[in-house]
C-alpha cells in the first residue's frame, strides 16, 4: 500500500467511519454512569488520530509519590480479538522499570505523538451529554443514552470538522504532507478490491469516500481544502442520501425502547438496570416499580380475564391449549432480561441455543393470535400500538422487498433495546426458505451465544395452514407454540366485545413489579437457571414461573391451570403429527429394509399431482429429526428418506405388523400395517378415546 493509499484509504478513511458508524457516542454510552461523570469532568481523556495511521504501542506508568517509573512495550490493543480463547493471536509484551527509557518515551509522546491526535469524544457529544446529565439532575445515578437524532446530528457536525478543519490543520501544521488533498481528491480509484468486502460496508465507504474527494477543491491547479460551509453542505447531502425516504420510513416504524443496562442494577436504591426515553427523549428514565398486592392482584386478575376469555370462546379449549397463550405472556413479561438469562443458564457457548430469541406463534385465522400479541404489548408496555406488521414493512412492488424486509427486522433487533419486537402475520416463505429464516435466526443466535450482548427478542404470529415447518437449523433456535383452535364463530360478536372490554382495563404495573423481581434474581447467585421440564428441556422461564407463584401465593390467589411446569414442544409435536398422518394414510409407501431396520419413503410422491402442496416435500423432510434418520443428515437428504424403523414407530406412537408379499414375478416387497401405541396420541390425531 502507498503512502497515499495509507493515508486516504487507511487512516481518514477509518477516522471517518468512526464517526458514521457512532463509535464515540456507542463507546460514551456503554460506559457506566460514573464513567461518563469522569469523561465531563475531565479526569480522563481517549484520543484518536484522525488523519495517521498510528500504531504505537506502549504504556507509561509512573507513580508521583515515590517517583517509580515503569515502560510497557508491545501492549495489546484490547480488541475483543485479544481476549477471545478461540482466536489464534500472539502478543509479545515487555516491561522495563527503565527512568531513562521512560523519559525518552514520553519526551517521543509529547513531541511526536499529541501533535497527531484529537479527543475521541467530540466537544458536541460531551456537551449533548452534560445537557442530559443536568435534565436528569433530579434522577439518581442518571446515566446518558442519546437518541438516534441527537447522534446523527454528532455525526454531521464532527465529519465536517473532520474534513473542514482537522485535514486543513494538519496540513498547514506539516503534520499531513501538502500533497494529502490530491490523494484525498484521487480517493475514488481503484475500488475493485474493496468492493469484495460486505455489500452494505462497501456503501458506507462509497459514501465517505465521495464526501472525502468532494471536500476538495475540484479545479485548483493545487488542490486545497473547500470552504467549511461548502464541506457542511456536501456533508448534509451525502448522509441524505445515505438511507432513501422508503428505508427511513420502514426504519421508523420501530419505536418501543427499553435498555438493559446491568452495570447500573442499584438493588438496593431500587434500580433495575432497564431504561425508557423520557417522554421528550432528552434523557434516559429508570424502569421497574414494586407493586402493592393490591396492585399484584389486580393484574393476576386481568390475565386470567384474558384467559378466561379464550376458554370462553375458543372451539375444544381445554388447560393444556390454554398453557400456550400464557406461555406467550411469559415469554413477553422475561424478553428484556433474556440475554443475561441466556448468560446465566449457559455452561457452554452452544448451549445459549437452549434460550431462544424468537418466539414463534403458529396459529389459524381467528384463533385470536394478533389480539393477543397486542395484549402482551397491553400488559408489557402499557399500549397495543408497538406491533409491525411483517407484509406492511415495505410496499408490495418494492425491489428485493422479501430480503430488504429481514434486514429490517435485523435492525429492529440490533437497536441495543431489548424489548421484544413484536411482528405479526410473518409469511411463509420466511421460514421455509434458509436464506431468510437461516441468516436472521441461525446468524443472529450464533452471534448471541459467541458475543453475549442486549438485543431485542422477536415475537411473531404466522398462519398456520396445517403444515407449518421451518428449517431445523432455525426450529432448534425458536420457541414454536401453536394455536390451532379458532373462536366460536357463532360466538364472535360476544367474543369481540368481551375481549374489547378485558383490554380497555390493561397496564402494565404488574410488569414493572415483574422487571423488580427477576433484576434480583439475575443478582442472586444462588438462582437456579438450569432447570429442565419433563422433556428433557432446559426450561429458560422456569424462574418466571416461579415468580408468577410468589405472586399468587401473596395475592392469596390459587395457581391457575394455564400454569405449566415446563416448556411446551409443539414444534416436535406438530412434526410428529404430521408424519404419523402420512404414515397412517400411505402405509403402502413406506418399503421396510430388513438389512438395516429401516424405512425408505420416496419423499418426492408429495406433489401437487397426489394432492399436496408445492412445498410438502421440503416441509415434510425438514420436519424429521435427524436422529431417526439412517446415517444422519443423510438419511434425509435426496429423492428417498430412509428412517430408522424402530425408532420411528416409537417416535409416531404406532406399533407396527409387518407384511411380507411375494409377486407373480418372484419378487418380495415388505410393507407394513399398524395399530395404535399410544390411545392418547391416537386419540388427538382422530379424535375418540
């Protein structure tokens, strides 16, 4: 790389995405209050250089009572690279208590190095900081959280400081050679090899790029810098073109904020670590209030009136159904804290998978699966008015609308809030097609459970038509519960109303008591977080259960039945169902291979020609679980399924008769017959005892 190549391609470069990307204001706002109160008051400095790439490595340490001097050469540079086991990273670090070396050093430091470097945080973002802090004065322990307009307008004003006057300076101060601003104006050529990077990296840097060759001068025989109020201009309109007016809608359609922040749990002054906008926005309020057992009960009463009403009107209601509908209540109520609980409850990294970030609620048409998303809304956030809706978020006619609509769900995850984003009528193709439900799912799972951090749960209604699947990649990472049973038709008038009623008597208070409670158990270091159901599950609301018991022991209120002591399976379940219904129906079909105990079904019979949909092949193939497959994932890939006999006859609940037929033509077919295993089981497929 040339001199030049490093100074516009490496350092501005990087100093300007620095700025875009919000480094400061992200790295400002992770530090914990008291570390902002010493940013404003000054009792420590990050520097940055803006225009070299500097890399120089050491540390002075010195003591001022006994005039010990130590040099630390080769330092690390605390990247998360640094600190991470699995990266292959060596570092070399000496240590002299050398007073000589340490004088040259910081005589080098001082002459060579201040010349080069500028604050990290701009005199803007500590002054829109300081402006927080003093709103919130009556607030203890008041920590800043700036919002997306307060840092986009850091973002404008410090790229033109950058450009407009940190390059001028250090041009005329002979830091930059007087040639920076021809290479800075040549910045545009030969962008083949950058353009191999992420497709959405290379349009921030497209963007920078241009804004850096246009705060040039274009015509001067010796290329200057332009007028600040020209680069002011140029700035404003690059970043006006950054996002189109259809992204920025679709961005704003996301606007319910709540941070999780554990460095400020203050237990005992009752602070919980979460944090909501104030009503302005101009600073960051405490969430999470203990509630009276008045209180308590009254809000146990409203989610049983909820409850009460699906038993009421719902067509075959009974307990374990109606356990389905308070799952997703307590899935809701434990969103905000379920990434410290994915933390808790891991012994290894993969095991975050066990605490999913998705809830998924498979329903059919008037089973009531929107009212409810907009109940846990109601009951979490005090509003129903939270909710997107999945078929809305771009227009119809919108180029690439299917991928640009899971980025932005991407990016409603990724705003460091952690209250659930709630989506309702979530399409099929999104789960039955990998490059959808694989990259926001299985992706976003995997960066979880290796970089622990907030992000937001996604809570979603789908319809389900009877065969819903997704690919088992992204089944394993989600939490499916299904709604199959639909309202009384003949009831429905009733059933609006009531419900309209239930809903007009919402809040949220018990929630906010909730967030109190499970903030002191993710202090406790004796909670329990590994708890496992009858399934053999790790049950990751186990502990929200228990709460829920505290509260109706205090509210001298008996358990309700929609209660459960464990995590409902109805992904599994819903596979099994479906495959037990295929083999009860099309038992000829499936060829018994005596040399391996096996089953081999040619799964390419499920066409629309035999009366199935499009998709049943790809649904029905991702719906059996590897382990019943005859070599694994091999088993089930291909024209014919081979599955383990045995196995899955166990798994359907049906004992099988096999059947052996010799044709005219001397050759001998083994087939099956079957009866039932499980009257249960059997019973839910066809109804009866």
């Amino acid at each position: 790389m040339s001199k030049d190549d490093t100074l516009t391609k490496d350092a501005i470069l990087t100093a300007m995405l620095q700025v875009a990307t919000k480094t400061a204001a992200k790295l400002f706002q992770a530090f914990s209050s008291q570390l902002q109160v010493n940013v404003l008051a000054d009792v420590f400095q990050l520097k940055t250089a803006p225009t070299q790439a500097l890399h120089s490595r050491y540390v002075l340490l010195s003591n001022p009572t006994t005039e010990a001097k130590r040099v630390v050469l080769g330092i690390n540079n605390f990247a998360t690279a640094s600190f991470t086991a699995d990266h292959n990273q060596v570092e070399t670090i000496l240590i002299f208590d050398d007073a000589q070396l340490f004088d040259q050093l910081q005589a080098n430091f001082t002459d060579q190095v201040l010349p080069l470097v500028t604050n990290l945080f701009s005199a803007d973002l500590l002054k829109a900081a300081e402006t927080q802090m003093k709103a919130a004065k009556d607030t203890k322990n008041p920590v800043v959280i700036l919002d997306n307009e307060t840092t986009d307008a850091l973002v404008e004003s410090e790229l033109t400081e950058l450009l407009a006057t940190t390059v001028d300076e250090h041009v005329k101060a002979g830091v930059l050679d007087k040639q920076a601003p021809l290479a800075m104006r040549n910045a545009t050529i030969n962008r083949t090899r950058e353009r191999e990077s992420e497709q959405r990296l290379i349009m921030q840097r497209d963007m920078l790029l241009q804004l850096e060759k246009e705060a040039v001068s274009p015509r001067a025989e010796q290329p200057g810098m332009r007028a600040k109020s020209q680069i002011a201009k140029k700035v404003q309109a690059a970043l006006a073109q950054a996002i189109s007016p259809e992204d920025l809608a679709v961005e704003k359609k996301y606007t319910t904020y709540l941070y999780d922040r554990p460095m400020e749990r203050d237990l005992a002054n009752g602070q919980t670590g979460l944090y909501t906008p104030s009503d302005t926005g101009d600073f960051a309020l405490p969430f999470g209030q203990r509630a009276s057992e008045a209180e308590i009960k009254a809000g146990l009463k409203q989610i049983d009136a909820v409850m009460q009403g699906y038993q009421k009107y719902v067509v075959d209601y009974d307990d374990d159904y109606g356990k389905r509908f308070f799952e997703a209540i307590l899935y809701g109520f434990t969103a905000p804290y379920l990434w410290e609980i994915r933390t808790k409850a891991s012994l290894n990294p993969e095991d975050g998978n066990d605490v999913p970030n998705f809830l998924i609620l498979g329903a059919t048409a008037g089973s009531g699966k929107s009212t409810l998303l907009r109940i846990i809304n109601q009951l979490t956030w005090g509003t129903d008015q939270a909710m997107i809706d999945f078929g809305t978020i771009y227009p119809a006619d919108a180029a690439q609308r299917k991928a640009k609509t899971v980025q932005a769900l991407e990016a409603y995850m990724k705003q460091d809030s952690t209250y659930p984003v709630l989506v309702d009528e979530i399409e099929p193709y999104f789960f039955q097609q990998p490059q959808y439900s694989r990259h926001l799912v299985v992706d976003t799972m995997n960066e979880l459970i290796n970089r622990p951090k907030a992000i937001a749960p996604l809570i979603g209604t789908t319809n389900y038509n009877g065969s819903f699947s997704m690919v088992r990649e992204a089944a394993r990472r989600s939490y499916y519960l299904q709604l199959d049973k639909v309202i009384d038709a003949d009831q429905k008038e009733a059933a609006t109303q009531y419900i309209y009623e239930v809903r007009q008597q919402l809040d949220n208070k018990l929630f906010k008591d909730f967030v109190v409670r499970m903030a002191e158990k993710l202090a406790d270091d004796d909670t329990n977080w590994r708890q496992f159901g009858d399934n053999k599950q790790l049950d990751f609301l186990a502990v929200t259960r228990d709460i829920f018991r505290d509260y109706y022991q205090a509210a001298k209120m008996s358990v309700p039945s929609y209660l459960g002591d464990g995590l409902c399976d109805d992904f599994r379940e819903t596979a099994r169902n479906k495959w037990a219904k295929l083999y009860l129906t099309q038992m000829e079909d499936f060829v018994y291979r005596q040399e391996n105990n096996s089953l081999v079904f040619d799964i390419t019979k499920l066409n629309s020609f035999n009366g199935f949909g499009a998709e049943a092949s790809e649904e029905y193939r991702n719906s059996l679980p590897i382990e019943l497959c005859v070599d694994g994932i091999n088993g089930k890939t291909g024209k014919f399924v081979e599955m383990k006999a045995t196995d899955f006859f166990n798994w359907i609940g049906v004992e099988p008769n096999l059947k052996t037929t010799t044709h005219d033509n001397g050759t001998v077919k083994t087939t099956t017959t079957a009866k039932p295993k499980k009257k249960g089981f059997w019973a839910r497929l066809f109804g009866g005892n």
